[in-house]
C-alpha cells in the first residue's frame, strides 16, 4: 500500500511542528463553570398567501369573453437550459451598451450554426440565453464581426457628418465601405429547468423552476417582437407605425402598442394579450419637436438651456448621410460664430485654419441652411472633444421613450385618445395575435407550444347592488351603479355656522356663487349662515410666490375675523394643477387646523354645487349616504363583532424624481358598526419604497408613535371604547412578487403594535390586495357594452391554487372597463366566499365623493386620496427648508427624509381628504 506523501515527494518536512502540550491546571484553581447560552428562538415560519376556500355563488349568470388565450404544452419531459452571456470587444473590454447584443447573438448563430447543433435561442438582450435541450458543450466561445456598429468614441473633434475631417486617420476609417468591428461572445452553461414545472404549478405546486419556465416563455415572445423591430416596454412591444401615435401635446405621443404574458390559471396555462399605451418622443426635425415641447410659435422664442437638458442622450439621424447618433449636448454659440480647426487634405498642421460650422456646410459640402445660423448646432461627439451638426439637418429618431411625468391637460389628451370601446378592442386584439404570428416562431415550435386564437370564455356573476340610506329614511337601490341626490337629503347633514371665503379668482361673481351654494345646499338638509365676510386677493400679489399669496391672505382673514372659522370656501384662479393648492391646504390643516374646499368657480352649475357640496359635508362630520345593512346592522361578521377596516397605500414621485420622499398612508374605519366613515395617518419615507416603514415605530419602552397605533386608538374612542376583534387590511400599489413581504413584513408590524397596546389582545386579521394594474378585460359576447356594475368572476382565469377573483364595480362608461383584482392573502376570521366578495362589492359604495359605485373598495381610494393631498405639501416647499425645519428620519439609503408637519387636532380625525 502507497504511503502518504504529503508534499508529493514522500518527504514530510513541510508538515507543521505537532502543537504544544496544553499546561497543567494548578491544584488549587476551581475552573469556572461557562454559562450556557439560552437557546435560539424558534424562527416563525413564514406565511405565504391561503389557497382558494371556494366559489361564490351569489347573483345572475352572465356568460363573458376575456383577453386570455388557451395555451397548450405538449412537450412535458424537455428542458430548457440556460446560458449566461458575456460579450467583449477585441481588445477584452466588456461590452456596455445595451443594443447590440441581440446583434452579436444573431451573427453567432448566422456563423456557427453547425458548432450550435443547429440550436433555436431565446435571448433577453442581456446576459441569458435560453435553448430547448442543452448545447454541444458548457462553455462556448466565439468570435463575430458585425460591419454596421456605429461608434462615436473615435469621433470627437472630427467635422460634421466626418467629412473633411481635420485628422486624416478619422477620414480613412470613415472612407471604408464599412465600419467592421470584432467582438468575442462567452456563452456559458447557468442552469436547467424542467418544462414538467409549467404543469405542477398548473396543479398549484409553485416552484422557483416554474417562475423561470414562465420567464422563459415571456422571453420567446419580446424576441419575437424585438425581430421585428418593435421597442420593449418590460412584456410590451411598439411597432414603429404612424397609425399606432397620438399627439398628447408637448411634443409628446402617445404610442399604442400590445401586452402579451403567459399565467397559470384554473384551465391551464393562458396568454394575456391586451392593448397598451407608452410615451415616446415626437420623431421628425429636432426644431419642431423644441417648438411643441416648450410650446411657442417661433424657433426665435425657445429656451436653448432647457433645450440642452430635454435634448441630451437622445438618438437622431442627419442629413444627407442618415447616420444615426446620440445627442451630447449644444453648442454655446450659434451656427454662424461657432468654429472649429479645419485641417487641409494632406493633413498639414501649418495650413489648418479656423472655420464656422455655417461656412464649412455652406461652402464645403454645398449644404445650403434655411434658418439654422442663428441657432445652437447639435454636438454629438464628447464635451471636450466636440462634433457640430446644424440643428437642420438633425431629426429624432422614432420609438424613443419619453418617462416623465404628464402633465394634467396631456393625461386628459391620452385617456381621450387611447380610449377603445370593449368591440373596437376585441377586434384589435384579434388581429395582433394574427400579425405576430406566434404558430411559425422557432422556439414556441421547439416547446410544442400552441396558442389558441378564441378568446376564452368564462362564467360571470352580476351581485345585486347594495340598499342605500339618504335623509328623511329614504331608501333607495342604485341602477347601473348609479344614484343622484335629485329631491333628496344627506342622511346626515351637517351645520355650517362660522365660514367665509377667500377668493384668488380675479374674474368671478362671489355674491351669485355664494347665493347658488347656499340654496343648494339647505336643498340638501345642511342649515348653512351666510358667510362671515368675502376676503379678495389685492392685485398687488397676483403675481407674488404661491405661499406669500396664501400669507397675505391669511393676514388679511386674521385680521378681520373675530375667531377661527369652522370653514373656509377657497376659490382658485385655474382648474387644474393650480401652484396655491399646497401651499393653502398646508395652513389651513397644518398650521390652523381649518377645514377648507377649494374650487375652481368655472362653469358652475347645480350638478357642480352639489358635488362640492357631497365633499363638505363628509369634511365637516356629515355623511352623505349609508349602507343599509351599516344601520340594521346586518352585514355578514363585520357588523357582529367590533371589526377596524384599513386601507394603505404608497404614493410615489413621478419616475426620474429619486429624491422626493415616497408617501405612505393608511385610512382606518372608525364609529363602528360604520363602514363609511373613515380618518387618515399619512407619513413619509424612502423615495421609491414601497413597503410601509411607520406602522409600528416604538420609541422607548411605553411609546410607540406608529401609525396603527395612533389608527386603533381613534377606533377605540369612536366605537364606544371597544377594541377590534377583526382587522380588515385593503393593499393598494403591490406586485405579486410583494406578496410575501406584505404577510411577513407589514403585517408584522401591525401584529408587533396591537401587542404593544396590549400584550394579551389578540385579533384575527384578513389581508387583502387591490391590483388596478394589470392587463385583464373582459368582454360580452356580441353585445357593444361593458360589462355591467357588480360582474365578478372568480373561475377559469384565476390563479390555479390561491385565492384571489376580478371584480367590476363600476359602470365602465368610457373605453372598455378595467376589473380589480383582488388577492386574498390571509383570512383567520373564516368569510364565505360569498360573504367576502359582500363585503368588498358593499365598500365600493360608500364613497362620499361621488354619487356612482367605484372601481376599487373606497378605503384604498381614500388613502391614495390622503398620500396625494399631503404630498402636496412637499411639492411646494424648497427641499433644504423641508429637512431643517420638520426634523426627520433616516432613510434606507443614509439620507434623512423630510417629514410632513402634523395636522392640527380638530382636522386630523376628519375626512379632510375627500
């Protein structure tokens, strides 16, 4: 037997010394005994939504169409393999930019096909690759030229276009018939997933390998759809079609395109085509598109500095050569005086002279400019080493993406314009399966996929509509979602006795405005004084800062009034978007605890009086309707047991805001056996979070200064000092992939403050998302309406083990209705079916704003309501005063987050939001 060699030679002298012996304790020394340590806590396990307990049955049946088509998988035993993708330039510098990959990966396969086994991709544009079966070996290289790459690294400080460039390397290279570059492609083996996990989840076994299958499948379809030369939204694609954009204004447009996804659902695994709209830049002359987004008549008005900030790192192609470039900045001086060193042909530096951009177009390459000299040129080489164009010759190029925010007047010019009656719709949607062609696509094939082309159809049911209670015991049962308050009173009017008006509104008739509200609103029960005084803007401050306007008015009421108003009536100089907004709620709630209303006086009618009328009311402690069964009480477990309903919601700045503080707010049900009446705790937090941090915020042993805390205590107070058994969440704004971390994360939290209050209180909790953001329609057959208020469907699409149903609460006047989905993650009280798709159809009628049912459960409304009004606040104030002058807390990232200043006590328990 072979000895041990431990260095490989059978020499052991590079094994350590042995260790010393350990010393003798001494006789005397009593070793101290080591404290064992307590033992771990068991780590709770965590939740994961319920699955589904059944169907409802309640309500007449209605047969419907919807936008899921049946996807059939023939090839159960195959897998996918995925490969991780590593691209270089020659010279082993990693490849960055994002758009050419998907060229490199389509010239291996044109190149290599034999060393590929003739293998199909499926590839993201990034770094994974998936086939159908695996590739001859793990880890590929190779080596591709494409000829047609543009580069602007060699560029810089050539001329225009690099003709007559003033560096006679640059001119050769550009001279060649093509720019040939070389790039080495790694493909390396990641993983394998079996397609047999496509149909375990279809049996509601999840797995990770499902979620990869699934992306998989996604990937095959936005390479379909990259193929023909569309831009990718995330699983949404834009043909590059005239017919497909709508002018939003702003240089703006809006850019039809489609939503195609695969899901698991009770009949199997489906594919979700729907329509859908992003934002791109106008395409055509960079001058025109400047003109519509700054919005003036002449190139002679446009501001070149915000120019400079809206043009960067957009795509454009000059004229006459069509070379496509990206956009670095502009130059600083206009055409005619901005110059660069010409170098003669033979590249003789002592014959270089300085020439303008005007002259060398003009006069070189016999390019006659119609109105470019006096305007900056466009540079698309590097800051310092720059390449002018003539704004002229430049045009943007199409399907560039514009992200951000819209404003007020382009939003209502998208709605009005992609708006698609359920018909119109059907057919659209009809005809894209056909175009993309999905039956002929080489990897679908490869996976024995096959897209079935009817739309699928499911069982509906239409709920009854609950019975609503007005003033004087009048009842009334809603038709087609709808009501009027016609000849009838608020069931709990309220009294307005000390108020006045504060009027900003330069062209306005106050004494008319105060007479029409005044009738309207004694025609609706409320017993309403006359206004203590009218207190007009001076025009000296017409043209003041939005918050030294609102200070002067305010000096000018305290001033003159004897005491705090119980309300203020402020009339606003324009619609929508108006600059007074944050900072008028901001004193009136923050400062002085008012309830207030703002209104736009134009075009006031009736109708208009009394829907401001339905806001006041609910402001002052009025209600405008109830539920009948809020009042017998007969609503299935709510109205038994003392039960808090909650509705939380994250709002966010606009995208490209990543400094603004995200707002979260939680809206809470209080008097109980109410459902109708609801307060609102809204906080700051990390911009962009949207997991809500302040729920349960202890300070110390005995404080806690969280939001449930300070929502449950108003609970207790306003329903005879009971505490709820039950605690009903409504989730707004999160992801499926969330789901968990609202069971594990926030409601936590929930759980941690209620032990907080009382160690030994232990109520049941039902958790519940509303999902407004997804690509579910649904359809009757033959028929040009919408679908009708109170359709809910809980079969065939849904979600093949956990509980979740769609519901159209609304009448879809406009464009074709869009469900909620609601998600049941969690209910330990035990609702029916039935009993629960009650409940969540009955809070969609106790909105006090409005006279209609409404798309989503009215205390998610009111908290996006609540973040909304408040984050007006942080709109208007300078971000240095916003963090000195409120304190604040540590954001996630290491900054400190601005904090909303409190509303003063006699406003926060109000519906001041609505």
């Amino acid at each position: 037997m072979d000895s041990f060699e431990p260095n490989g030679n059978g020499n052991d002298d590079s094994l350590p010394p042995p260790p010393p012996p350990p010393p003798e304790v001494p006789p005397n020394i009593v070793p101290v005994k080591v404290e064992e340590l307590p033992p771990e806590p068991a780590k709770k396990p965590s939740r994961v939504p319920i699955a589904r307990r059944g169907l409802g049955s309640k309500g007449s049946k209605l047969q419907l169409l919807t936008n899921h088509f049946k996807v059939d998988v023939n090839n159960k035993d195959g897998h996918f393999f995925h490969y991780s993708v590593a691209l270089f330039y020659e010279d082993g510098r990693p490849v960055e930019g994002k758009g050419v990959g998907r060229k490199l990966i389509d010239r291996v396969q044109e190149t290599y096909a034999s060393e590929l086994a003739g293998k199909d991709f499926a590839y993201d544009g990034e770094k994974s690759l998936f086939t159908v079966g695996s590739l001859p070996r793990n880890k590929l290289e190779f080596t591709v030229v494409l000829e047609d790459v543009i580069s602007n690294r060699n560029n810089g400080n050539c001329s225009p276009d690099g003709h007559g460039s003033p560096n006679e390397g640059d001119r050769k290279r550009i001279r060649r018939p093509n720019r040939a570059k070389t790039f080495k492609v790694e493909i390396s083996f990641a993983a394998k997933i079996p397609m047999q996990a496509i149909a375990n989840a279809l049996r509601g076994q999840e797995t990770e390998n499902f979620q990869e299958a699934i992306r998989v499948l996604d990937i095959i379809l936005r390479q379909n759809a990259a193929k023909k030369g569309c831009l990718l939204v995330r699983q949404s694609f834009f043909h590059n079609d005239p017919m497909n954009f709508a002018d939003v204004g702003g240089g703006v447009l809006g850019c039809r395109g489609f939503h195609s996804s695969f899901r698991t659902t009770q009949s199997g695994l489906s594919l979700n085509i729907d329509v859908s709209t992003t934002m791109i830049i106008q395409p055509g002359p960079v001058v025109d598109f400047l003109i519509a987004n700054q919005n003036v008549r002449h190139p002679s008005s446009l501001d070149w500095a915000k120019a400079r900030k809206t043009l960067k790192n957009l795509r454009i192609t000059t004229t006459p050569s069509n070379q496509e470039y990206k956009i670095c900045g502009l130059s600083e001086l206009p055409c005619r005086q901005q110059t660069f060193t010409l170098k003669s042909k033979g590249g003789d530096d002592s014959a270089a002279e300085e020439i303008t951009v005007l002259d060398y177009f003009e006069n070189y390459r016999k390019i006659h400019l119609k109105y470019s000299a006096d305007m900056p040129c466009v540079n698309v080489g590097k800051p310092k080493r720059p390449t002018y164009i003539p704004i002229e010759l430049c045009s943007l190029v199409s399907l560039q993406r514009y992200t951000k925010a819209l404003t007020t007047l382009q939003r209502a010019s998208l709605v009005e314009k992609s708006r698609q009656k359920p018909q119109e719709r059907m057919k659209v949607l009809s005809d894209v399966l056909k175009v993309s062609k999905y039956d002929s696509d080489p990897m679908l094939h490869n996976c024995a996929i096959r897209i079935n082309t009817g739309f699928t159809q499911v069982d509906g049911r239409v709920l009854p509509a609950p019975r609503l209670k007005f003033g004087n015991g009048e009842e009334f049962n809603p038709r087609n979602g709808r009501w009027n308050f016609n000849n009838k009173k608020f069931v709990q009017p309220t009294k307005i006795e000390r108020w006045a008006v504060a009027n900003f509104s330069a062209r306005c008739d106050v004494q008319s405005l105060v007479r029409d509200l005044t009738r309207c609103a004694q025609a609706k029960g409320i017993q309403i004084d006359p206004p203590f005084d009218v207190f007009e803007e001076s025009p000296q401050f017409r043209r003041a800062p939005p918050m030294v306007r609102v200070d002067k008015m305010f000096e000018e009421i305290q001033s003159k009034l004897p005491g705090a108003p119980q309300f203020l009536l402020c009339l606003l100089p324009e619609r929508k978007n108006c600059d007074i907004y944050g900072p008028w709620k901001k004193k009136n709630l923050a400062d002085f605890g008012i309830v207030n209303q703002c209104m736009c006086p134009q075009r006031v009618n009736d109708q208009y009086l009394t829907n401001v009328l339905l806001k006041i009311n609910a402001k002052l402690g009025g209600m405008n309707s109830f539920l009948s069964v809020e009042k017998s009480p007969t609503l299935p477990i709510v109205s038994k047991v003392p039960t808090i309903i909650l509705g939380m919601d994250v709002s966010h700045g606009s995208p490209g805001q990543t400094d603004i503080p995200s707002i979260a707010a939680v809206v809470s049900s209080r008097q109980w056996p109410l459902i109708s009446k609801y307060r609102a705790c809204v906080r700051t937090q990390s911009p962009k979070v949207e997991m809500i941090d302040n729920l349960f915020k202890p300070v110390g042993e005995k404080e806690d200064e969280g939001i449930i805390r300070e929502l449950l205590v108003d609970f207790y107070q306003s329903s005879g000092n009971r505490k709820p058994e039950n605690i009903i969440i409504f989730r707004d704004g999160v992801s499926e992939s969330q789901f968990t971390q609202v069971l594990n994360i926030e409601l936590n939290q929930i759980i941690e403050a209620c032990k907080f209050l009382d160690e030994k209180w232990d109520p049941k909790f039902v958790v519940i998302v509303a999902q407004k953001n997804h690509h579910t329609k649904f359809f009757q057959n033959g028929s040009p309406d919408n679908v009708p208020p109170g359709t809910i469907i809980d079969n065939k699409i849904c979600h093949p083990r956990n509980y979740d149903f769609y519901l159209c609460a609304h009448a879809g006047m406009i464009g074709t209705t869009r469900p909620t989905h609601y998600h049941v993650l969690l209910d330990e009280i035990g609702f029916s079916a039935d009993d629960l798709q009650e409940l969540v159809h009955s809070l969609s009628y106790v909105y006090q704003r409005s006279t209609t049912a409404i798309s989503v459960v009215a205390p998610v409304c009111y908290a996006h309501l609540a973040a909304t009004q408040l984050g007006q606040f942080m709109k208007f104030e300078d971000k240095s005063e916003t963090s000195s002058s409120h304190g604040g807390q540590s954001s996630a990232s290491g900054g400190t987050v601005p904090q909303l200043p409190p509303l003063q006590e006699n406003v926060c328990n109000s519906m001041f939001f609505c």
